[in-house]
C-alpha cells in the first residue's frame, strides 16, 4: 500500500476539449484525478442553459505517486505533465484546497487568464471569504478584480470581489 503522505499534486495537459474524457478515464483506473468545473450559463438562440465547463482548459489535476506517473501519461488524451523548471510540476495541497473551497460557493465567479502580458498592480490583501487574508494584485483600471498567482501552474485565477473586501498592503 502506498503512504498517501507520498502522494502530490500535479497538472496534466490534455488534448483541447477532452478534460472531462480524460478525468473519468483516470477515475475507472483508479487514479485520484479532479477536473474542476463551474457552472456557466450558455446563450443559443432559442434558450438558455447552465452548463459544467472546465475551469482549466486543457488541464486535469492527479495526486499520485512517482510509480503512477506512467500509467497517468498512458491514459488516451494525456498529452504530458505541466513543466516547471524542467520537472513535472507540484501543485500545493492548499492550492487545490483554495480552489475547491471557492468553487463550492455558490456565487463564485472565476476567470482564468495566461499570466502573460498583465504588469504588477497594486498589492493587496482579501479580508473575508475563503480566500481571507491571502494577498494579490490589482488589475489595473478596474478595484474589484483581484490575481492571485498559481506559481506552479504559471497561471492566473481572476476573482471578482467587492472593493470593500480588499486592502493595501
């Protein structure tokens, strides 16, 4: 039996669109795998509809040990592990708590941008909601929108808070 104390977190990049596929095929493999999903609402013409999108495109998250990472990679639509400094990258449990926590929230609301192209805002500091007490910057031009930095990911989670939620550093 394997120390679950062994087990980490990384990222897989999928073929686009295939999240959801690849997700439940490391689950019937008995993998722990998570794709996380938000509710959107769709417009067509005739109607409109909530529907589950993946909050990463291109990414699912697996906790595994070294012994696992063959049998992840040979998972159909399984394109690699995300890289960071030349090893598979480990994404922080708090990380992975953080997001779940906001997703169970009812009223969450988040946006994910390529950390490319964005300058340093003002640094600041969330007062209340889960992620209480963490620090990001500021967008500039707009006081609600706040980064908070997934390192190991190199991505950008945009969150939505109310300007009374958020101060200077």
């Amino acid at each position: 039996m394997v120390n679950v104390n062994q087990k980490k977190w990384y990222a897989l990049y999928t073929k686009p669109r295939w999240e959801k596929k690849i997700n439940t095929a490391l689950l019937k493999k008995g993998v722990e795998s998570w794709c996380p999903l938000q509710k959107i609402e769709k417009q067509w013409s005739d109607r409109k509809k909530i529907i589950e999108e993946p909050l990463f495109r291109s990414y699912v998250f697996v906790r595994i040990d070294d012994n696992e990472k063959n049998n992840v990679l040979s998972t159909d639509g399984v394109l690699n592990f995300v890289y960071y400094l030349s090893k598979p990258a480990v994404i922080k449990n708090e990380e992975v708590d953080n997001i779940k926590m906001y997703l169970a929230d009812k009223d969450a609301k988040i946006t994910i941008i390529s950390e490319e192209g964005f300058a340093e805002g003002e640094k600041i500091r969330i007062n209340f909601g889960v992620f209480m007490d963490k620090e990001g910057t500021v967008l500039k031009g707009s006081k609600k929108k706040v980064f908070v930095q997934l390192k190991s990911l190199g991505q950008v989670m945009v969150v939505e808070f109310p300007a009374e939620y958020l101060s200077p550093i």
